[in-house]
C-alpha cells in the first residue's frame, strides 16, 4: 500500500482506506475486514485518493485528484460513477 493521508471510514462492517499522495498516479481505495485486516477489494484510480471516502444506500463515494469523484459498490468494489471536469478533487 503506498502512504496514505485519506482518513478511514468505518462503514457496514468494512473498513475503506485510501492511498496515495500527490505524484501517486496508479493509487486505489482499499476495503479491508477491521478486524482481521485482511482486503475485500481494491478500486484503482490514475490518481491519488487523498480525501476521506463517505458511505451513503450502499455505494461508497471517494475523490481522486485529477480523476475526479468515485462511486463504488460498498460490498463488491464495482465502479458505479465517475464524475469528472476540469477541477482537482481532494
């Protein structure tokens, strides 16, 4: 996992972690079992996933540098938006 600065979220009983910095383009939000640590999956972005992610009806929503505003399955990792124009999300 590369150096973080995203604050974790606690969710449904999966913990969501982002990684990577400024200057990290292959970066990922990581869901891990809080107990065991062990991955349920990993979403890869082209940029960094500095910005805490946040829970809401099942999809997990996180920011990604230049890549813009993720939306994932909270349970599977699957994409299920991505919201992108000309700004940097943090």
């Amino acid at each position: 996992m590369l150096p973080a600065a995203s604050a974790p979220l606690l969710a449904g009983g999966r913990l969501f972690v982002g990684e990577g910095m400024h200057d990290s383009p292959r970066s990922h939000l990581r869901c891990l079992d809080p107990a065991t640590g062990r991955p349920h999956w990993a979403f890869a972005t082209g940029d960094h996933v500095e910005g805490g992610p946040a829970e809401a009806g099942g999809l997990v929503v996180f920011p990604a540098g230049n890549d813009g505003l993720y939306a994932a399955d909270a349970a599977t990792g699957a994409r299920a938006w991505n919201f992108r124009a000309e700004l940097h999300v943090d």
